[in-house]
C-alpha cells in the first residue's frame, strides 16, 4: 500500500442568501458559477457534502471514505474508536455580506435525544472585517425563559443580546447552547464538530425572491439555549512570532496558531490524531515522508495521524490555524 501524505482538498460551495465575494477576492476560491458564496467548506465529512481529495494518488476519494480505508493511521486510535468513519471536524470559510440569522445549536446530549448526529461546538477566526463590523454572542444580561421569549415575540432580540465590534485576528468560541449571529462586513474560519444543525431563531424579516421567509426553530431552539450570562464571550491569546500559541482548547478540537517567518520543526509523536493546517496568511512548504506540499492562503491540509514529524518552511512568512483532536 502506498504511504499516506498531505492531503489538500476542493472545496464545496453554498450559496447564501446573505453571502457575497470575499471568498473569492481575499482568498482566492473560484466559486463559479455562483455570483456570490456563502460558505466555502473546504474539509467536510458531512453526508451529501463531503470534500474530495484534490491532490496525489488518491486524488478525488471524499474524507469519510479515507477513514473506512485507512483508520487510525489518517485518524488516530483515540479518535477511530470514538468517531468510527466519521471524520469529526468541518472546517468553513464563511463570508457574511450581510446579517446572518439569530441562531443556535444542540450540544451532544439534545443532539443524540433528538437522533440527529453531533451537537455543535465551534470557533471563530476572523481573516478579514471591514470598520465596524460586529457579531452577536451570548447574551448582555442575565436571562430568563420568559425575558427572552418576550424579545423574541416583540421582535427585538438585539436589545438583549451582547454585540462585540471585531477586526482581523480576533476569535471567539462559541459552545453549543450560545445564541449568535454575525453581522456584515466579515470573512471568518470556522472550525466546528461535524454538524449540520443550526436552529434558526430570527431572520430580520428577510424573504427571498418569491417574497418567503426562511423556516424558523422556536422550540427547538428553545431547550437548547444557553441562558447563562458570561463576563466575557471573547476568547483572549496573543499572536507571537514564531512560537505556537494556544487559541481554543475545548473538548472537540484545539486550535493554535502558528506564526512564523523561520523553518521550523513540529513534533506530533504524543499527538494522537490527524492535524489540520488552515492557511489564513501567507504560504508554506509542508515536508513529510521526503514528500512536499505547497500551502497557500484559503487552503487546507490533512496531516495524517501516522505522520509524527513535520517540516514547515514559511515563504516568506505564514499563519497557520493548527487543528487537531485531543
């Protein structure tokens, strides 16, 4: 059997209501022949939307067929007997050319109630905000059932919902159970559990061209709203050069950054999972298995479990979203 290698992926596009063309003008994916995208999901196992290979000997096998051939060497042990065949992290781009709807999602208790998959934890990486662009998480007080469904009827849940201006570089963790929304002028990554479950809250009135509205979740969304008030719904780390920097450790995935503009060394031996590389700026060399792959910003890598060293040489520089299962 041949050895297993890097693996870069051809994203899938969803058109949106409310998406426009970042995706394509600030990272470079032709998603013709839409006029605007949405999301471009650029490494998914998601049934009906899972993402082919697009590079090497196993060029077009989607995700979740690499895991039934290969397991825990793509996946690791610890994951395999966890997930089975199922690749456990959707990775997003998301272009929001205008208000997204007021949602949430089910964690793994509801989720598994309800038959439906996996709850959905994700994050947020912003790669690029125009002035004044702000999202919605969580909410500004502390809340009751009755304050909120209150909001809700009178159609003014902004008025209770904790809104925080955002610019390039920030990140926000947003747990299964926390009410959000993104506002316009914002491209972002997503690193998220493999889901495809929003419950839709409130939609801003919107219709689309044949003057209907898109389907609401009120009650489903209802059991699974986090009422809690949070001091803070940031998630704080600083970006340094040349060292990884911890963003989010949560129990689905941890993310770090890795900044750099030297070559440098990654050691995954006491890494039980696959790494994903997430290229937000820049471009890199990725050496492996005396094999080399080229990363460039709006890309996405699978480094497979078995592959325990890795080379990167920055070109000239990078930053890179480094994911993986813990």
């Amino acid at each position: 059997m041949k050895r297993l290698y890097p693996m870069k992926f051809q994203p899938l596009f969803k058109e949106k209501i409310w998406g426009g063309k970042k995706i394509r003008d600030v990272l470079g994916l032709d998603f013709s022949p839409y006029i605007t995208c949405g999301e471009a999901w650029v490494l998914s196992g998601v049934t009906g939307s899972q993402t082919p290979v697009s590079n090497g000997f196993l060029k077009g096998n989607e995700l979740n067929e690499l895991v039934e051939i290969f397991m825990d060497d793509l996946v690791g042990e610890k994951v395999f007997e966890k997930y089975g065949n199922e690749f456990p992290i959707l990775i997003k781009f998301i272009d929001a050319n205008d208000y997204l709807s007021i949602q949430v999602h089910p964690d793994d208790k509801i989720a598994a109630k309800r038959n439906i998959g996996n709850g959905k934890s994700e994050m947020w990486y912003i790669l690029d905000a125009d002035p004044g662009a702000k999202i919605f998480s969580g909410f500004s007080r502390e809340m009751t059932r009755e304050i909120y469904l209150k909001h809700l009827k009178q159609k003014s849940l902004e008025e209770i919902l904790n809104m925080e201006k955002v610019a390039t570089g920030d990140a926000f963790y947003i747990p299964a159970g926390r009410i959000h929304a993104l506002g316009p002028g914002i491209l972002l990554a997503e690193i998220q559990q493999t889901s495809d479950i929003t419950y839709r809250i409130y939609d801003w009135d919107r219709v689309d061209d044949l003057g209907n509205q898109r389907e609401l979740h009120t009650d489903l969304a209802l059991e699974a709203i986090d009422f809690r008030h949070y001091d803070s719904y940031r998630t704080d780390f600083k970006n340094q050069k040349n060292r990884a920097v911890t963003v989010v450790d949560c129990p689905f995935f941890t993310t770090n950054m890795l900044n750099f503009d030297k070559s440098f060394n990654k050691d995954y031996t006491a890494v039980d999972s696959f790494i994903l590389y997430i290229c937000v700026n820049g471009s890199a060399e990725i050496h492996c298995n005396q094999q080399k792959v080229s990363l460039i910003r709006g890309e996405t890598m699978l480094i497979p479990a078995e592959m325990e060293t890795i080379f990167i040489l920055p070109k000239p520089s990078c930053e890179i979203l480094e994911v993986y299962v813990s």
